[in-house]
C-alpha cells in the first residue's frame, strides 16, 4: 500500500474560515503582528500546537455522556485509573486538570532551594515548576540532539556520560529526580530510544535518583521506537510504552497529547507515601482525588482516548503525516529541523531568512508571512519566545530561530497538509522580500504572548 491513508471517517464537521490577503494584512496589524492576539476565527489551518486541540472519536463523545459526576468514587474514575494502570503499571493514578498541575504537585513535593533536577531537556512549564518551587533545572540533550540539519534516529536522547560527569560535580544526593520527556518537545518532538532510557534508569538507580517520564507524546515515541530501534521492529506499541513505563518510577502526563482529549492530565507513581501526600495538594489545588479538577466526563474521555492513541495505524498515519510534510519541502531546499517529529515540523527561520538578524525577529517574520499568504498560524521559537537582555540592555539570541508547525491530531486531512506545504513554498520562494520587526510593547515574563511588534 503506497498511500497511507487518514484511518478514521468523518461524522462531524466544523467549517473552515476562509479570509482574503488584504483582510489578513489588516487583521495582523489590529493584533501588532502577534499570531497570539489574532482570534481563531480569522485562521485557515491552526498549527499553534497539537495540545488540546485533538478530534475526539464518537467513543470518547460516547463517553462523554455516560460519565459519571459523582463528587466521590464516580465510575469514570475506576475506568480511567484502570485503563491507566494497565498502560503504565503505575499504582497511583493522580487526575489533574492538565500536565502542569500534575508538575506543579510533583515539584513541590520533590523541589526546593539547593536542589538540581535533570532532564533530556525540560519543557517549559516543568523548568518554571522547577525553578519556582526554588531548585535548579539542567538539561542534558546528546550533541546529536543540537544539530539542527542532522538526520539521526533518536535525537532527543540524553547524554549520560554528561550527566554522570554532573552527578559526580553536584552529588547525587542533591539531584532528586531525572524526567525523561518523551518526545522532546522543545529539541524538535525528537524521540529517545528505548536503550537510552535503560541506561538513563540504571544510572539513576545506582545513585538512588528517581526516574520519571514526561509522558505528553508516549505513544508517538513507543512507535518511533518500533520503527527505528533494532530488535523492537516485531513489538506492539503497547507492549513498548509498558517497558517504558516499567523503567520509571512515575510519570506527568499531559492528556492534552497522546490521550486524544481537550483537557486533562494526570501524575503517576508508585510510592505509597508520596502518593498520598501528592493527593493532599491535589485536594488544595485540584480537587477530590477521584476527579482531580477535571469532570467525570473527561476521565472517560481520557481513559478512551489513551487505547485510540496505541492503534497502530493511528500511529503510522500520525507520524506519516508529518514526515510527508517533511518530503516535500526537503526536495526543494527548505530549512528545518531533521527528521521531522512526532508531532510538528520545525522551520529553522535563521536559515530560511538569512537577511534578518535574530534581533529583528526572523522566526516571528517567517510566522507572520506563513499567515499573510495563507492564513496559516505556527509559533515562533526563537528570539521572541526565548531572547533576553543583557546587563547593557543588548539582546541575547538564543541558538536557534525556529517556526513550529504542529499538527493537531485527527483533524486536518492530507489535502490541508498539501495547501502548508503550497503556501511554505511560496514564502520560499519570496524569502528575500520579507522583513523583520522590533518590539513595541513587551511583559517582564514570557513576552511573546503579549508582545506588540511593529514591522520594519
Ligand atoms: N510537557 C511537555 C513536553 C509539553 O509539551 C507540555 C505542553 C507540557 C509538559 C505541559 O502540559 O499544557 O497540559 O500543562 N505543551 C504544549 C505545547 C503547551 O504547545 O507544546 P499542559
């Protein structure tokens, strides 16, 4: 079979919002050219990103309405701690009402000033919890994992003899735990192989650190594995994550991901008394233990959406898509990340956009005329979200000036992958007429979401 095709068929429709280039431009300049003050309404095709943003199946909407909003030990609960427990193994299944509660419990249980946590690279949200709750985070991504050209098969693995060498430096027993984010998010949705978070568990065991998983996007990872690592080719999906799951001693979860859902997540472990200390902040934070912030209903949703995700041809849909999108652009020279990732394609703006200096924005002019010509929303990663100042007021480029395209899952079909595909390549071929911007207005944190920029 040479075409793989969407494995699903479509019941329920939403329309898309169609808007003419001058409607765009005008559009662009009311939100001071900022893709995250520009309303969904006035997008085409929305790749912002892939969280919260999944169709749910007729089962999960079936779901829905059978679940069960009992304020104490509702059925939906059982059915999602099950279902769970038999893809993790974990014993205690902690419902928040997406990933980071479920960060923000575990660190301030584990966190604290003095304290050093490790990671094949944080995302965001976990290095804020980290970081708030006093302790420092440490990311140790392979030198395989920073090259952003390079075609390896597991680039999101973590590099142990760094980290030993780190161990060694700080003491292990300043270093509580070692998270694992599968994929790596923030180094391109890049997959870990199953060997090197073997390895990475074993060093933790031998110095009594904990291991847990940032387990967003298990089931994208689970199958690159089966795809790429020797001797995992005849395993199923499930049989892998389960190995995964077996070498942690818990895990965060965005449902918001792989568990197909709009909204929930959950934290798993196996100790007994952090478990329940876990529960008491949840109870201040979240909610009952049996419902964690979210409704009866969403567990339901949940528990579904995690078996959809280990369908095999979901996955090999999901992962095609993306490595498609990936094709097409490679042959006529594109600049991105390689390979693609699970769960979005990554532009490497400093490439495409050479003329415009990292402090004149190029991954926010390459977002902004990926929506003037098409109507397209992508995010910038680069200066905007991630610059700083220093002591003289200059500006500090971070190593990379990226556009993330992520895909929704479920949602867009391969004609809407083509039309990205159409409008990428005619920003390509325009490349050297596009200009760069200076900000306006900027918030003393996480600038990017609020920034007004004015075009140069
Ligand atoms: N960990 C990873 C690897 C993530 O990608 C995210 C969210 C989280 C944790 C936090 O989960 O949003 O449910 O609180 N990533 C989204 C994104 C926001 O667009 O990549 P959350």
């Amino acid at each position: 079979m040479a075409t793989i095709i969407e494995p699903f068929r479509i019941k329920s429709v939403e329309p898309l919002h169609f808007t003419t280039p001058s409607e765009r431009k005008e559009i662009l300049q009311k939100a001071k050219n900022n893709l995250f003050l520009v309303e969904s309404d006035h997008v085409l095709i929305d790749l912002l990103t892939d969280s919260g943003t999944s169709a749910m199946s007729a089962r999960q909407w079936a779901g829905m309405m059978v679940g069960d909003e009992s304020y104490a030990g509702s059925p939906s609960f059982y059915r999602f701690r099950n279902t769970v427990q038999k893809i993790t193994g974990f014993t205690h299944i902690i419902p928040t009402h997406q990933g980071r509660a479920a960060e923000k419990i575990l660190f301030t249980l584990y966190g604290g000033k003095g304290k050093h946590f490790v990671s094949n690279t944080f995302f965001d949200t976990t290095r804020g919890n980290i970081e708030y709750s006093g302790a420092e985070a440490w990311d140790f991504l392979t030198e395989e994992g920073k090259q952003p050209h390079l075609k390896a098969d597991f680039k999101g693995n973590l590099d142990i003899p760094a980290l030993e060498k780190f161990i060694a430096e700080k003491g292990a027993e300043n270093i509580p735990m070692c998270v694992m984010t599968i994929t790596n998010n923030s180094g391109g949705g890049q997959p870990v192989s199953l060997q090197n978070m073997k390895e990475t568990a074993a060093l933790c065991k031998k110095h009594g650190i904990l291991f847990f998983i940032d387990a967003c996007r298990f089931a994208e990872n689970a199958y690159f594995i089966k795809l790429r690592e020797k001797g995992q080719e005849n395993r199923s999906v499930a049989e892998i994550a389960r190995e995964i799951f077996s070498l942690a001693d818990g895990c965060t979860m965005s449902a918001k991901k792989d568990a197909l859902v709009n909204i929930g997540g959950f934290l798993a472990m196996n100790d007994d008394e952090i478990a329940r200390e876990a529960k008491n902040l949840l109870i201040i934070t979240e909610g009952f233990p049996t419902y964690g912030g979210l409704a009866g209903r969403d567990l339901e949703a949940m528990a579904q959406g995690l078996e959809e995700v280990l369908d095999e041809e979901y996955l090999k849909y999901r992962l095609r898509s993306i490595e498609y999108m990936g094709e097409k652009l490679e042959k006529v020279g594109v600049p991105m990340i390689q390979p693609t990732g699970g769960h979005a394609l990554y532009l490497d703006a400093k490439a495409f956009l050479p003329h415009i200096p990292p402090h004149e924005f190029p991954g926010v002019a390459l977002a902004n005329a990926l929506y003037l010509e098409g109507g397209i929303r992508g995010v910038e990663i680069g200066s905007l979200m991630f610059g700083k100042y220093n002591e003289q007021g200059q500006p500090i480029a971070p190593p990379m000036e990226l556009v993330r395209l992520a895909i929704p899952r479920r949602v867009y079909t391969q004609s809407h992958i083509d039309y990205v595909c159409e409008i990428i390549l005619e920003v390509f071929a325009k490349r050297n007429t596009y200009k760069g911007y200076k900000i306006g207005y900027e918030a003393p944190l996480l600038r990017h979401f609020t920034a007004e920029l004015e075009a140069l």
